[in-house]
C-alpha cells in the first residue's frame, strides 16, 4: 500500500505506524466520517495460492473479520470496518493513543515496570479476556506487542482474530518438518507447541508470560534460540519470579506460576476465577502468624477506578466475581459452532454441519469461488447507494447458491437476506418483509431458533415490521428478540443492547415515552460500564436518553444531559464531527423548549454552518438545523429573517426529494405559515394551493 492511496473510495493511507511480518499498520483517515483511523493492511493474496484456496481464505477472514468486529468491551479495540483492496485484506480499527506493553518495556530500558502498573494491566486484561471467552472467542497470540495501555490508562487487546488468520493464509514461519505454526514462541502455550486442542486456558498461559515479563524484565524463558524456548515452555519450570524480583508479592508470584502450569487443568479454571484471585491479591490478608506481617502484599494498592461496577459477564463482579466454569462452547476457537466453524476444520465451501445440499464437484467449487466475487461487489453496490442493483445481484446470487448448496445453506440465506436489506433500502418493505420471513424459516431449520443468527434475522423482521406501520408486532417481536439474545449472549451483549435500543425507539414511536426513557437509560448505563462514557456506542444511547427527556417535558434535565453529551463527542471525534453537531442540535432544541430562543439561534445558526460546511447544504441534517434556525427567529418576531431560511428549506428538499415528498409539503407548510405572519395572505394562500395539489397527486400515486 502507498502513502496517501485511498482505498475502498473511504480510508486515505497517511502514514506507516508499524509492521511486521503479516503486513503494515498505517495511520489513516476515515474520509466518510472525518477521523483518524488505524487500518491493518495484511500481505497480498499472491498467485501462489489456489483460486479455490483463496476463496476459502477470503471467506475466513470476512468470518473472522465480523466475530471480531461484533467484540465491544472497554478492553479491545474497536474493529469498524474490513475489506480486500487489489488482493490485500484490511481491516479498520480505533487508533489509539498509548504506547504497547514492549515498548513500555523499552521505554522503561527493559526493567521490570511499577508493581501498581504491573495489577493494573494484569487485572484489565483479565477482564477484557473474560469477556471475549464468554462469547466464545479465544485470542490465541497474545502477547506485549498486543495490549496497549493508552493516554487515559486504558488497557486494550488488539488482534483479536489476526494469528488465526496468519496461520491460515501462511503468513507465519513453520518450524522445519514440525508442522507447528510460528506466531510468537516466547508466549505460546504447551498445548499450542504439541498441537493439540486450544481453548480460553491457553489465553491465560500467554498472559502468565507476558505478566511474568512485565514484572520481571524477561519472558519465563527467555533462551537462545526458537526451538529452545519451545522445549522450555513444553518440558522446563519457570524460575519462580521473585528470585529475579524479591518485591513482588508471594499471592502474585503463585498466581503468575500457576498461570505458566504445563497442564491448562492447573491454570486458573477460567479469567473469572483469575479476577477473583487478583482482586484478593490487592486486599490484606489477616495475620495467621507473626512473620505473615512482614510479608510484601499489594494491599495498598486502591482498586481502579474502572472496574467499579464492571461486571465479566453473566452478573460477575471484578471485586466478588464467583467461582464458574466458562460455558462449554468457550473451548472453541474464534471461528466456532457460532459462526459455522470448529476446531475440526471442515472445507468452508462445504454445506454446514445439519445442513443439507448436494455434494460439491470441482467445477461447483470453481463456480463458488466465482460466486463469492460477485457477493463483494453486490455489497459494494450497496455502499455506493445503488440499492436496486445490490439487490437483483443478490437475489441472482441466492439462485446460484441454492442450486450448488442448498436452500438452507448459510451462503444462500445470507445472500436472500442481503436482497432483503436492498428492498427495504428502497422502501419496498413488504417484498422485504417476505424475504426476511424466509431467510429466518431457513436459519431456524438449519441452526434452531435461538441461535445468534437466527435472532438477527428475527430482529431485521421486527425492525421491518415497524417500517410496514405495525409498531405493536414490531414492539412485541423485539422484547422476544432481546429476552433470547439474553438468554442465549448475554443480557449485556452489544447485540442484545442493539435490540433493546431498538426497542425503546418504537415505543417511543407508540408514545410511551416513560417506558422508552427507561429502556434507553437502561441501555446507556450498560454500555457505559461495559465500553465506557465516551464510546461512541454510549454516547448513542444516552442521545436517545436526551430525546426521551425532552419528550416527557423534563427539558432541564435534556439540557444537561447534551451539554455533557457535546462537550463528550468533542474530545472523542472533534467539534465537526457529524455526531458532535447531532448533540449539539439537541442543545438548542431544548433550549427553545426553555423559551430561551436567543441562545437557541446562536446555538442553531452556528450547528447550520458547520453542518453545511461538513455535510453540505442540501443534506437532510442540515436543512433540519436550517429550519430550527427559522423557528427560533419566528418566536423573536423577526419573521422576515425566518422567511428566507423557510424558503430555502423547501426549495432544497424539493430538489432533493421531489415534490409531493411529506418533507417537502411540511417545509412549504413552514413557509405558508411565516407568509401569513408577514401579512402576505395571498402569497401564502398559493402555497396552501401547491401542497393540497401536491396531496392529491400523492393520493393517485397509492392508487
């Protein structure tokens, strides 16, 4: 990749921030939305590889890509987007700002860094880890260079997924004649290195290495060459950590040695039975004997700000997580049963497991592979817009899947379902509603009704269901939704709060607003202890929390709650970011509600600017902001400032879209009334005359 190239017409590759030997990590910028981005840029698919090989491989990672993509915790980085550019896979995450925990080490000229520091990654990462094994996801590469602690004292994981991925396409160097996969040997654990089955367990002996570093200057068995340190994770003893550092707290110690037990059944059963042990680390023990007093602990150490409240899932506590055994389905890889893999590796063009199809020739799979293509460029269609062309290639697509795989084929369903998703682009909601009723009679078949994917075609139904104007179907499909996502992810699961969002916005629409203040609030909070207050996704949901507020009169409360929200967006994405803007409206439309309309059109008149300079003119955000602007002169009496901004609002949607469009007869109602408080009746009286026109052309349209 080139300096400045841009690519997916989206991200501008501005500087090189890292590489290694899967590719290059660059500084760019997200052109769409206006910030920073880190785009991983993995080494090009070259022509070494089969063409049927490399469609399983593209397959893979756009798999591995969304498992990781669906991870939210305050402890991972944000994956926003993935794609393939001229044979190079990428994927878009959060930038940070920090430094690794190797560079810390540097930084720090290999010296072991602060005991405090040392329990606080220990216990941050433990709980990120918690997480990401309760939905199934083990990490398989972790190591110093993938944990970042950022400005705010933040600690993330990155790559999730990215050593599966290298392993697959060939990126890792193999030990000669051993078969066994090279990622970073000073952290893999026993099990890794024979070959044998890997679940969450060898998570927790990565981390009892890099621990083990951090606290001691060295990795447990730092030797001379690869095979060495191989031999010394399969066969050797770490030396006990407080030989090299005699301050380290004895509970400490045995919690790292324990993590570096050969067998994964003497490691810490689980991240939650490791979190407990480490929040029992921190408090003081009492005194069973005289020279106990003397022992070194780290009672003195506060617990984090950050893990007040924060749970690991399932209800578990930091400070009193309880002793439980992580569901079985967490002793899978990233790609598991979920997400229609296993660690006894089918071929990927094959049907699923309970599904199934006719068997697949070498000119089927050629034929797949082909396929595959064509799916990426149906979705770019849709990225460009054009919603009637993604959707007849996906519906092309679905006919040649079935053909080759089979009706219920999680390929076939999954193009039926991206058609569905382009009718309802187009407004065609009911021949949308069809299909998506479909695709979810398939999935539930195939996979059974509760499984993940299965309910996010059952949520599309719901959703679609409220676009047709059945809001209580709509209401009561959603709470079945978000009760099974509960039961089945997690209740804090971003996709059961996805689901109860949506939620709350239809009842919201039904104008039970007490309810949906409450469903909001609910979410934000969750969100908030689980990404933090500033994360765009909390953010969004304490949005929704401001309009219930305004909603139910409490206009004061709105008032602060946007002030905190705008200030927020401000420092997460900058003073012109589209959503910072979305806050700040939000502002000045309570401030009118307050009666305050001075401070309401500076508010308005300067989110107009900047919209129309970020968005354009024309944009519907804008011209929303341009109308409040006129509202907020109307009630000062300077009507015939506000008449200019009138007009304009309804020639712009008029132009945009069209004329009998409901949001352009609203702003030529806005300009007829404004003509009336000016005292030019008939001019306004010829408005009225143009949208009951308008109205009865509408009309014979339906008809």
């Amino acid at each position: 990749m080139a300096e400045n190239r841009l690519i997916q017409r989206r991200y501008r590759l501005l500087d090189t921030i890292g590489r290694g030997g899967m590719g290059e990590v660059w500084r760019a910028r997200d052109e769409s939305l206006g910030r920073q981005v880190a785009v991983k840029c993995l080494k090009p698919l070259g022509p070494e590889h089969e063409p049927s090989l490399l469609q399983v491989l593209r397959e893979r990672f756009r798999r591995e890509a969304r498992v990781a993509g669906a991870l939210q915790h305050r402890g991972i980085t944000v994956v926003h987007d993935f794609g393939e550019e001229d044979g190079t896979l990428f994927i878009v995450m959060e930038l940070l700002s920090g430094r690794n925990l190797s560079q810390l080490l540097e930084d720090n000229r290999r010296q072991p860094l602060p005991l405090p520091d040392v329990t606080e990654i220990a216990e941050q990462v433990t709980a990120a880890l918690a997480y990401t094994h309760e939905q199934a996801v083990v990490h398989r590469d972790l190591k110093p260079a993938n944990i970042v602690r950022t400005a705010d004292g933040t600690v993330k994981i990155c790559d999730f997924g990215i050593a599966r991925l290298g392993h697959d396409i060939g990126f890792t160097a193999r030990l000669t004649g051993t078969g066994i996969a090279m990622g970073s040997p000073h952290y893999m654990s026993p099990e890794q290195i024979g070959g044998h089955g890997v679940d969450h367990r060898s998570d927790l002996y990565s981390l009892g290495c890099v621990l083990y570093e951090i606290a001691t200057g060295a990795p447990p068995f730092d030797l001379g060459d690869t095979w060495a340190v191989l031999v010394g994770h399969r066969d050797r003893l770490p030396e006990p950590p407080r030989t090299l550092r005699p301050d380290l707290p004895e509970s400490f110690e045995r919690i790292m040695l324990d993590l570096l037990a050969k067998d994964p059944d003497d490691r810490p059963r689980d991240a939650h039975e490791l979190g407990k042990r480490l929040s029992d680390a921190r408090q003081p023990r009492p005194a069973r004997r005289a020279a106990a007093e003397d022992e070194p602990t780290v009672a003195a150490l506060p617990l984090p700000s950050w893990t007040r409240g924060l749970t690991l899932g399932a209800g578990q506590h930091l400070a009193r997580a309880a002793h439980h055994p992580v569901p079985a389905r967490a002793a899978t890889a990233l790609t598991d049963a979920w997400t229609g893999g296993s660690e006894t590796r089918r071929d990927d063009t094959s049907p699923a497991a309970g599904v199934t199809g006719p068997p697949l020739s070498d000119g089927s799979r050629a034929a797949l592979a082909a396929l595959a293509g064509r799916h990426t460029a149906a979705l770019g269609l849709g990225r460009l817009g054009r919603w009637a062309e993604s959707g007849e290639a996906h519906r092309a697509l679905a006919a040649e899947r079935s053909r080759l795989l089979g009706p219920d084929h999680p390929d076939t369903l999954t193009s039926r379902l991206e058609a569905g998703h382009a009718l309802s682009r187009l407004g065609r909601h009911f021949e949308a509603h069809q299909l998506y009723t479909e695709v979810l009679g398939g999935r539930e078949r195939a996979l059974g009704p509760d499984h993940p994917d299965a309910l996010d075609c059952r949520h599309h139904v719901a959703l679609n269901l409220g676009r047709l104007g059945r809001l209580e179907d709509c209401r009561t499909m959603l709470e079945e939704v978000a009760a099974a996502r509960a039961r089945v992810l997690g209740a804090r699961h971003p996709e059961a709060l996805a689901t109860r969002g949506e939620l709350a916005f239809v009842l919201g629409k039904l104008g039970r607003w007490t309810a949906a203040l409450q469903v909001h609030e609910e979410v934000a909070a969750a969100r908030a202890e689980m990404l933090g207050p500033d994360h765009p996704d909390t953010l969004a949901a304490r949005y929704e929390v401001g309009i219930g507020l305004g909603r139910l009169g409490r206009t004061a409360d709105a008032l602060a709650l946007y002030r905190e929200l705008a200030a927020a967006r401000t420092r997460a994405q900058g003073a012109d970011d589209p959503e910072t803007l979305r806050a700040r409206h939000g502002l000045g439309v309570n401030l009118g509600r307050e009666r305050r309309w001075q401070e309401a059109l500076v508010e308005a008149r300067e989110v107009t600017a900047a919209r129309a300079r970020v968005l354009g003119e024309d944009h519907p955000d804008t011209l929303v902001s341009r109308r409040e602007t006129a509202v907020a002169l109307g009630w000062l009496g300077r009507w015939g400032e506000a008449l200019d901004h009138y007009r304009r609002v309804a020639d712009a949607r008029e132009r945009v879209l069209g004329t009998a469009h409901l949001d352009t007869l609203a702003a030529l109602g806005d300009l007829a009334q404004c003509l009336e408080q000016l005292g030019r009746a008939d001019e306004a009286a010829a408005v009225h005359r143009r949208i009951a026109a308008r109205r009865q052309e509408r009309a014979g349209r339906r008809q």
